[in-house]
C-alpha cells in the first residue's frame, strides 16, 4: 500500500510540473503581450489619412496611398554585405506636388521641397521589407564636410 501511495504522489506531481512547464512555455499570446501592431491613435483618424507604420501610407504625410500609388525613394547597395541598407525617401504624389504637408516623423518639422528622410531598409525572407525611419536632413544631421545636395 505505501509503495502504490508514493508511486500515486509521483503521477499528481509529474502531471503537475507538465502542466506549469506547458503552461510557461506555450501560454497564448495576445497583441498586447507582444507589442506589436499599429501605433494607438486617440480620437478619429482624418478622412484620407492613415496610421504611421501601416502598410500603404507615405512615411512623410500619412497619406493613405491608392492601389498603385508609390512613394518615392531610393535605396542604395549594402556597406557590409548584410540584409540592410540606407534609403532615402522624398515622399508620394500628395506631398511632393504640396497638397500636404512633408512631416518628419522624428522630429516634427515641416521639410521643405529639398529635404528627405533618411532611412534603414531590412529585407526579409518570405515577406515584405521593413523601413525603419532615421530621421530628416536636419535632425539626422548631415556627416561634416558635405553637402545636402548629396543627399538629393
């Protein structure tokens, strides 16, 4: 009888252990564990304007672009051999003829006709590229002894 009751304790504490271990490692994820998804946004999106980071919207105004709409930009090869790269982006059809406004996403300033976004481009196996902005000309700041038309 004493050896069926610790063989019965060893079953309940196994089982037990399993279910914690299970439990740690293979728990539900929901959005808010994971930090991902869109940028939270307090009262009504405008009309014609969509969420930073979400797909089909121009980096530099918010503008939501149309099915074959493109923003423009232009990546360069890679330094180190690597899956990421610079990119410059100058923004859609909407900022760059000026119905809106071109916004750092960084800073905040107002960027004139001249100024771009500096950006790291990530290529990903299997799925879209990541654009991850830096900054503007002025808040990224250019490296000393060149011009901005280098940049351009």
């Amino acid at each position: 009888m004493k050896h069926i009751l610790q063989v019965l304790v060893f079953v309940i504490t196994g089982g037990a252990l399993l279910w914690f271990g299970y439990s740690i490692l293979f728990r539900p994820r929901t959005p808010a564990r994971q930090g991902g998804g869109p940028p939270k946004r307090r009262g009504p999106i405008p009309k014609g304007e969509g969420l930073p980071g979400e797909s089909q919207t121009c980096p530099v105004c918010s503008a939501k672009l149309e099915s074959g709409r493109l923003v423009s930009s232009t990546a360069f090869p890679s330094l180190n051999g690597g899956k990421d790269r610079f990119m410059h982006i100058r923004g859609c059809i909407y900022c760059l003829n000026g119905e809106r406004d071109r916004i750092c996403p960084v800073c905040g300033i107002i960027l004139e006709e001249n100024e771009i976004l500096i950006c790291r481009l990530y290529e990903r196996m299997g799925s879209r590229s990541h654009v991850h902005v830096l900054g503007c000309t002025q808040c990224k700041g250019l490296p000393s002894g060149r011009s901005s038309s280098r940049f351009l």
